[in-house]
C-alpha cells in the first residue's frame, strides 16, 4: 500500500531531526495528517500502528451472529420471570445451558424484541432558561418537603418577591390550589412560569396554570441552575424560619402562619443585596 510506505517514510525523516511541517513538504501530505501519524507510532510503536492501519483499511467486520436458539432462550427466561432483568438472564443461562453471555449483549438481544425504555426523554430541548426584564415577567415555582406537610414555593425573578402557600399532600389537586393562591398574590399574571418535573407540576397544576401565565417552561433535571432563585429561597425559607423540621398534618395551620409571618418580613422589611439592599416590596413600588 503507497501510503504505508509514506508513513513509514515520514517516521524515517521525524527519527531524523525533521518537523512535521518539513515531512508534510517532502512527502505532499497535510501536516495535520502527519502530526497524526506520529502521534500514533509514538504511542503504540511502528509495527503495532502500520498493523492497525492496515486493518481500519479492510473496512468494518460482518457484526456476529447471534444464535437463534439462543436467542429464543433469552426471551422464554424473561417470560418466565415477569420481563426480569439481563443479570437475571445471565445467571438462568448459565444455571440451565452452561451458556456465558454478556449483560450488554443480553440487552441488545432483548432490544430486538422488546422496548426496553421509554421513548420519553428527560433532556429535550427547551430552550434557554428565561431571563426577566420586568416586573412578573418570570415566576419560578418549587415545592420543599416538611415531612406530612408541603411547602409549595414561589418568586418573582425580577422583584424578588415570593409567596408560600403550605399543604399537606404533594399531587397535581394540590399544586393547582396552590398556584391559585400564589397567583392571586402575584396579581393573577405572569409571562412565564417555570417549574421542575415533578407530579405537582402535572395535570390539573398544569390546566389552572394556563390560565395565569402565557407560557409554560419546565427545567431541564439535575439542573439546579435553572431554578437558582427558587432554590435559593426554599434555603433561606428554612434556615431562617422553618427549619430541617419534619412536620405533622396536624400542624398545618400553625406552619402557614409562621411562613405567612416571616413572608410579611422577607417581602416587606428584609433587605436583598442584589436589589441593592431593599426590600422586594420597596423595589416594586419604585418600579410602579
């Protein structure tokens, strides 16, 4: 082959003090291809490279065959087993024919038959996170776990301001009631409302939110940044007032006061440093 006599060539002229720009003049290659090149000799060796380029030359290898008898034993074990696992399937292969397979192969084979995930997937796109130019433009919304009780949370990303309204189950009927709540604090609209994945944020949240907001945006998970001023208001929400606590339903009515209470106080008395040390309520009303 003329090109393995050109890379056996180039490393003749590389062991002899030349560059690779030199080499790629002499030899009429691009000095991309012969950086390449040696980069892979010096790794693996030269005999080692030439056998590995010689065989990428050959084109790709016909993929193995599973054996169909194999095959149906696969899925006649996870028949068997109520759709068990491929570790599973492992271990019958080998306790009933003697047969060593690999988990991901097992999967592969499974794949051929079976749909084996959702074809949901987390990470679609969703555009970029919303910025806010204006009073209740942008609302993020949370929930924080007390035990029986529920923390549904919420904050204006412009002003600061927040509304928590304290329930004692954690579906859709929940959050729809408490959104109502919250967005009759918030004046009853916003441009967009974001919220997490959660079952809260499903079904009838999701049918009495379309009434209070033009556009829904739902943060991408594991993505804290997405949701950083409702994140960092449920921190404050308990360091400052309702603690690591785990509650009881029967404290219901005692916990909404004291977040109502330290509500009072974060909206219209704390002072926020990146509104310039006002308070939310102050900075709104300038804004009025």
């Amino acid at each position: 082959m003329e090109s393995i006599s050109l890379i056996e060539h180039a490393w003749e002229l590389h062991r002899t003090g030349c560059t690779a720009d030199e080499i790629a003049a002499k030899i009429g290659k691009h000095r991309a291809t012969i950086y390449r090149w040696l980069a892979g000799i010096q790794l693996r060796g030269i005999r080692a490279f030439l056998h590995r380029y010689r065989t990428a030359k050959q084109g790709r290898r016909q993929k193995r065959q599973t054996d169909p008898i194999i095959k149906a034993r696969i899925y006649a074990i996870r028949e068997e087993f109520r759709n068990c696992c491929g570790e599973k399937i492992r271990y019958w292969l080998q306790q009933r024919y003697g047969l060593t397979i690999s988990v991901a192969t097992i999967y592969r084979i499974l794949g051929q038959k079976y749909q084996l995930r959702s074809k949901w997937k987390k990470n679609i796109p969703r555009g970029p996170v919303p910025k806010a130019q204006k009073q209740r433009e942008v609302i993020q919304t949370d929930t924080v776990d007390f035990g029986e009780l529920f923390a549904f949370t919420s904050i204006d990303i412009f002003t600061r301001e927040a509304s928590v309204v304290i329930r004692d189950g954690l579906d859709a009927s929940d959050g729809a009631a408490a959104l109502r709540e919250q967005m009759s604090f918030f004046g009853g609209h916003t441009d967009t409302l974001q919220r997490d994945g959660g079952p809260e944020f499903k079904a009838e949240w999701n049918q009495a939110a379309t009434t209070f907001c033009d556009h829904i945006r739902t943060a991408r998970p594991y993505k804290k940044n997405e949701q950083a001023f409702i994140e960092v208001f449920n921190r404050t929400l308990r360091k400052e007032c309702l603690g690591w606590t785990k509650y009881k339903k029967q404290d219901l009515l005692a916990v909404q006061a004291k977040a109502s209470a330290f509500l009072d106080f974060y909206n219209n008395q704390r002072p926020h440093l990146s509104l310039n040390y006002q308070s939310p309520a102050s900075y709104s009303s300038h804004l009025r």
